[in-house]
C-alpha cells in the first residue's frame, strides 16, 4: 500500500502566499519561499506551488519564483497556473519544477495531457480538479474557479487518467477554506475509479480530517494551505498524530 502524504499548497497571487474562503476572499498568507523552506524542513512530503490568477490574468506562471522556492527545498515540487504547451512545462522544470499541475488548458484541450505525459513522462503530469457539488452533481470548474463547464467530475477523472496523467489533485470548490473537513464522498468515487492516484484539497481544519480522508477513501495524499501557513496545525504534529492512529505516512 502506498504511504500517504501530506502535502503543503503555496497559492500565489502577486508573488505572495495567499489563501482563501470557497476561491474568495483572499487574504495574504506570508511569503512563499519562506514558507517552502520551512515546509521542507518540517518534513512535509511534497510542495505544491499554484499562481492562482495566471490563467485568468492570461499569462505566464512566475518562473522566477518558482526558481526561488526551488532553490530552498529537496522535497517533490509541483507547478501550475497558466501552462497552455510543452514548452511552458520545459521553462518549469528548468526552474526546478518536478511535476506541473495544469487544470484549465487540459479542460479545453485534452490531448494536451498526452503530449505532456509524452513528452516528460506521466509522473511529470499532475490534472488538478476544481470540483463544485451544484444541482446535485460534481461538476468541473475552469479558470479559477469562476467558470462552470459541462463536464462531470468523475467522467473527466477517468479521461484524465486515459490520456496519460499520472495524478490527479482533486479540490472540492465547497469545502475550500472552510476547515469543515475535505469532501469524503466525491474523493472517495474518484480515488477508487482511477489507479492513478488522487491528493485531497479543500477543506482541512483539523488533524482528525487527514485520517479521515486517509481512511475513509482511497487518496494517497492530502493537501492544505492555511492551517500551515498559520501555524494551526505544524507539519510534524500532524504526522506524529497520524502514526498513533495507525496510518501509514511517508
């Protein structure tokens, strides 16, 4: 069985850490490459970095800072906001990147995903899923979060697996900020639909939501933002607490 991880979010909007209720009202979180050595130093298994405005804002992630957190960390790294081609993934993983996260541009244009996962293999190829429990379906949401589309969220998990992805981030748009708890019932259906696997995000506010999510579905990592960036709950409290419940951490 694959040990599970935890997994700090860096969301960035104008070169800050920042971070939100429900993909609104953002507040400023601290500064990023602190915040990436220090997560490192915690221990935490990986490191997800979001430029959350690229896509809308219509550019480019921050390749700069990327090179930045880079610099500070040995720990897996994941990029993404605003990578639309191979070559944007190139620049990244120039910068340091280990895995990129592309959401928006796969939406539009699937085969993006097997041309990445062809061009840099499917453990480079991370789809993040901003999901959104609406009419009482698990629809995908693009751009931020600001744009519904048609698609269910479990009918583009198992297309994103098909094309050649070899994760999926999985954030539940109503849970997000909440400290409510992650959304155990759609995690669950995607963690066990796919065999790729699938990090939890959206909704963290307690030690007991990571066993949850840890044994109540099928996801090998959970993912949050703020009770790192504020000191809720530190990196190896939350591992230490996770051993004593039995479950197996990286």
């Amino acid at each position: 069985m694959l040990k599970k991880r935890i997994i700090p979010c860096l969301d960035i909007k104008e070169g800050r850490t920042v971070k939100g209720v429900n993909f609104i009202d953002i507040i400023d979180a601290g500064d990023p490459v602190e915040l990436a050595k220090l997560y490192a130093e915690q221990g935490a298994d990986e490191l997800v970095f979001l430029d959350i405005t690229a896509t809308i804002e219509n550019r480019k992630t921050l390749i700069n800072l990327v090179e930045k957190v880079a610099r500070e960390i040995n720990i897996p790294f994941t990029v993404g906001g605003g990578i639309n081609s191979v070559k944007d993934v190139s620049a990244l993983i120039k910068a340091g990147a280990d895995k990129v996260s592309v959401n928006s541009s796969v939406v539009k244009r699937p085969a993006l995903i097997s041309e990445l996962a062809n061009e840099f293999g499917s453990q480079c190829v991370v789809v993040a899923i901003d999901s959104k429990f609406v009419n009482n379906e698990w629809k995908v949401f693009v751009k931020g979060g600001r744009e519904e589309t048609s698609l269910l969220t479990t009918d583009w998990a198992k297309k994103i697996e098909e094309l050649g992805a070899g994760e999926i981030l999985l954030t539940s748009m109503n849970n997000d900020g909440t400290k409510a708890g992650f959304a155990l019932d759609i995690t669950n259906e995607v963690s066990k639909l796919v065999n790729i696997p699938v990090i939890a995000s959206g909704g963290a506010g307690k030690k007991e939501h990571f066993s949850d999510v840890f044994t109540k579905t099928a996801a090998s990592g959970g993912l949050a933002a703020s009770i790192f960036h504020f000191g809720e709950i530190p990196v190896p409290i939350l591992k230490d607490y996770l051993k004593t419940e039995n479950i197996a951490i990286r």
